[in-house]
C-alpha cells in the first residue's frame, strides 16, 4: 500500500490504466472509534475536512485521529488528507501545527500562485479538486479547464474530479458525467500526476467506474454513510470492490 501517486504506466489494454489497485480515500471521519475499527483495511488515504461542511472537525480531533492511524503497520498506514475550500495561508498554518498532514487538499477556486505557496511551504502532497455541476457536459468546457490545469502541473501531485454542491463546493454525493473523465486521465497521465474520482461512489458503481475509467484512486465519504454516519460494514464492502476491480 501507501502506493506512490507517481507509479502509473500505461498497459497494451489502456493508455490510462493504472497497474496497481486504485488507491481508496474515505473522507470525512469525525470519529475515533470507527476510524480504529478500519485498522488494517487497505485503505490508502483518510480525509478529514476543515472546510464548512455537515462533516466539518476541530483541527484536535483531527490529531487525534493522527495517532490512530499508526495503529496500522508503518507500510499499510493510510496517509491523512485535510480537506480546504478557498483557505488562507494563516489558516493553513494553524491547522499544520496542531496537526501533520500528508496531504492538502483544496477544492475551491484556489489560484496557481496559492498552490505553488502550499507546495512550498509545507512537506505535504498537493490535491486540486475540480467540481462539475451535475448535469454539465460538453467537450469545451472541459477543453478550458484542461488548459488552465496546465499552470498548476508543478505544484499539485493529484487532481480530484467531482460533483459540484452550490453550499459547500464538493461532497454533494451525487455523480457528475463520467464521460468527462478520459480528457482529464489523459492530462493527468501526460503530466505524471494521479487522478481521483469522487462523487456519488458507493460499492454498487466503484467497479463500474474503475473497470471503465481506471483512475489512479477513489474517494468516497456519503457512499459509506448510514443517515449520515460512517458505517463500517459499507467501509469494509467499499474497499473490497476497489482492490478487486
């Protein structure tokens, strides 16, 4: 595990593949409890979100949530992913230091000025979330986006596909068109950067998604949600369809 975001090669089957199994995140914890009770499951990444949000947490429990993680062996540790909408560098800076995170994720309109700042100032991975409205499509909107991403390749080791929520930018657990994939697969292989896909995953579709698109990883967070808590047995039946995909 803990699998490189830089290990994707193509195969004779697809350009895009990834040999590996897709990386899993499960976003949005809140809970010490249920996070020990995914100890040892191949789970890649754990998001923890900052941004406002139902699923919102104090930068203390996401520390403690920290300590958890190395309950797992140190080569199947899950790396911790905060989640940002739009932050300042004061606020990045106070959550750093009550907090160590392997991963900074920005899902708002965060400029390439803003990334290159983060990448630089602090010893983490860089995630650029990109939103669709959900019933969005057509090739020259995406075509704008692509060329914009082209600034940001130097300082963001991941892009993050999914569906755009009016309140809170992402997390909307609705999917958005995945014939828009390829374009951004295609740029992201180009550049040597990861690829992952979120919104409206579940245990049902992920294979679906992975056999058809094959990003380097999933994310999910209401897909393994019973009336909105984490369920551990949808955690468990999430990941099992991932790596067997």
């Amino acid at each position: 595990m803990n699998t490189s975001i830089k290990d994707g090669t193509g195969d004779s089957q697809s350009e895009l593949r990834n040999p590996l199994p897709a990386a899993v995140k499960i976003c949005g914890l809140q809970d010490v409890e249920v996070l020990k009770s995914m100890i040892n499951l191949p789970v890649d990444y754990i998001g923890v979100v900052f941004a406002k949000s139902r699923r919102r947490i104090e930068p203390e429990l996401a520390a403690i949530l920290r300590t958890v993680l190395f309950e797992w062996s140190a080569y199947d540790r899950p790396k911790l992913a905060g989640v940002f909408v739009n932050p300042t560098l004061e606020e990045l800076e106070h959550i750093m230091e009550v907090v160590q995170l392997d991963v900074i994720q920005l899902h708002g309109q965060e400029t390439v000025e803003f990334c290159q700042q983060v990448k630089q100032r602090w010893n983490a991975e860089v995630f650029k979330a990109i939103s669709f409205p959900k019933d969005e499509t057509g090739s020259e909107a995406d075509d704008t986006a692509i060329t914009a991403l082209d600034a940001y390749d130097k300082f963001v080791d991941a892009i993050l596909l999914d569906t755009y929520d009016p309140q809170y930018g992402g997390g909307s657990g609705k999917t958005f068109a995945w014939e828009r994939i390829p374009a951004y697969a295609e740029w992201a292989k180009s550049h040597g950067i990861g690829m992952f896909v979120a919104g409206g995953l579940q245990s049902d579709n992920v294979q679906q998604l992975i056999q058809t698109y094959a990003p380097f990883g999933v994310d999910v967070s209401s897909g393994v949600e019973t009336e909105g808590v984490k369920d551990i047995a949808k955690i468990t039946a999430f990941v099992e369809r991932v790596k067997q995909a």
